[in-house]
C-alpha cells in the first residue's frame, strides 16, 4: 500500500488549503472526499432525489464522479460534467452534509476512496479519513480553529465567490452542520486517537503547512525522494 496523509477537522479550519499545497509540493494525489458528497448531493437535488439512505444509495451506484487536473487547479466531473464551482454553492454544501449522514452511502465512497491507495502516495482531506477511511494510514491529521475564525473564513471565501451571505447566517450554518457531523451514528467527525491536532486559529496558510509537512516529512516511512513537484494529481 502507498503512504498516506490524512487531514480531518471541520469546515474552514484549513484542511483543504493545507491537503492541496502539501499534495502538490510532494507531486502526490491529492484526494478531496468532499467533493465526492458534495456532487452526489447536487445530482440529488437536480433530480429531486428523496432524502433517505436507500434512495441516495441508489443513486450513488449510478453516479460517476471523476477528478482532473493538479491539486491547485483541480475539477470534479460529475457524469462527465465540470461541476467544480456549482457543488460550491452553500445549499449543496448542506445537502452534502445530510447526505454524508447516511450510512449505505458513506459505505460505498468509503470503498471509492480506498481503491486510489493502491495507485500511489496521496494526501487526503475530510471528515473521517484517519478513522474510517484510512485507519493505519502513515499520518494523521486533525486541523481545527476556535469558530468564529473558521465563520470569517468561511464568510470571506463565500463572498469572495460573489455569494450575498451574512456572517450570522454563515455562523448559525456552520453550528447546524458541526452538531450534525460530529453526532452522527456513522463516522462521526472527531480526531482519531493517533492523530496530532493542529490549532490554526493564528497561523497563516505558509505557516499551517510547514508545521503540516514537517510531520509528513518526519514520518520513518516518508518515501525517499518524496518530494516529486510536478506530478501531483486530483
């Protein structure tokens, strides 16, 4: 099996960011298991989908996502479609997190995901990587920030995109969807038991992913010649 990094953690603490650049300086996969939720939420909502495991299960046996590009540039293809700024919009990403609630279809991505380990070295972002998906992967990772730097982070990114959101409304979405990801029967978000938690409520991007890649690097496994710029892939 190839090395793998794991970074779990909520929204807006920096997993995304962090995954990608470390994906890209070490020319590896970068795997973004969001985006996985996130595109089978808004096929369901395009088509009307009803909201209970059986039917997004079925659904997900018909969907095919797809990923394109390097890490800092990188597409989702949803049926052969570029979806990568539509599964963005804030209604998807609430569907995506009641739809990551559901056991059967959990499950299913869960074997998706595990299939690229076999390919080659990658780093990936979500909620239950180092616990469910990844459990002996080589490094696991935990970012988090106190709320409200991860509401105004969030809030800037949304904004950012030309969406006409409120910080309070930003906030009162981020509680709703924290209670329901770390309560959940199913892989509830929390850090694995051997993970390292990293605090990014005061550092900036360059800081989180040197103290990020340190610990990669670090690692006895870490593959000779790691670094591999270049070939880093979605």
């Amino acid at each position: 099996m190839s090395f793998v990094v794991t970074i779990d953690g909520p929204s807006a603490a920096g997993k995304s960011t962090t995954a990608r650049a470390i994906a890209e300086q070490l020319g590896w996969r970068y795997l973004d298991t969001g985006a996985y939720y996130r595109a089978l939420a808004l096929k369901g909502m395009r088509l009307g989908m009803p909201a209970y495991d059986e039917a997004a299960t079925r659904l997900a046996r018909e969907t095919r996502i797809e990923f394109s590009g390097d890490p800092s540039r990188a597409h989702v293809l949803l049926d052969g479609v570029d979806v990568t700024d539509a599964i963005r919009a804030p209604d998807v990403s609430e569907g995506a997190s009641r739809i990551a609630a559901f056991p059967g279809v959990r499950r299913l991505l869960v074997e998706w995901q595990r299939i690229l380990r076999e390919r080659e070295p990658l780093v990936g972002e979500g909620r239950d990587l180092g616990t469910v998906v990844f459990p002996d992967a080589e490094v696991k990772l935990y970012l988090d920030a106190d709320p409200e730097t991860r509401a105004k982070r969030r809030h800037a990114e949304l904004t950012g995109r030309g969406l006409a959101v409120t910080l309070d409304a930003v906030r009162a979405d981020m509680r709703a969807r924290d209670e329901r990801d770390r309560s959940r029967s199913d892989s509830p978000l929390k850090p694995a038991t051997d993970a390292t938690v990293l605090d990014t409520s005061g550092l900036d991007l360059a800081r989180q992913v040197a103290a990020a890649l340190a610990l990669v690097r670090a690692h006895p496994s870490f593959p000779k010649g790691g670094d591999v710029p270049g070939r880093a892939r979605a």
